[in-house]
C-alpha cells in the first residue's frame, strides 16, 4: 500500500508572521494566496518539495488554546 499526504492545514491568527517563519526561515514557497468566499477566510498554500502547507485565516476565527509545557492553557478570544 502507497499512501501519500496531500497537505497539512493550519488556523493561523497572525497570517503574516507565519509566512515569514515558513517562507524564509523554513524556505517554503507561496505558491498560492486567495480569499475563499464559501469559507469566509483567506486561504495560503506554500510548498518545499514533496510537502504542502495551508495557512488559514478564518473571518470568525475559533477560540484559540494556549499550550504550555505541553498542558492546555487558557482560552484566548
């Protein structure tokens, strides 16, 4: 059996930041940047060989969990 990951998608809050940390600390590639209207959130694709990235940046985003020390921290709105 062959099984291949097509991409990994995150719910990011500060979208420019995480392009920064993946593209040029990590060497990604933007390959694409679109705002979904069915999604209601922009949407960045960013590639480095055989691997895909999705940034998602919802209109409405969820309540975020801070995680310290490997335990669930407090909700973040």
């Amino acid at each position: 059996m062959n099984i291949k990951l097509d991409h990994i998608s995150i719910i990011v809050k500060d979208v420019e930041e995480n392009i920064r940390f993946y593209r040029d600390i990590l060497g990604f590639d933007v390959k694409m940047d679109f705002y979904d209207e069915g999604e209601k959130a922009r949407i960045i694709f960013l590639n480095m060989g055989n691997s895909m990235l999705e940034l998602i940046v919802p209109d409405d985003p969820p309540i975020y969990m801070e995680i310290k020390d490997g335990k669930k921290g407090k909700r973040k709105e």
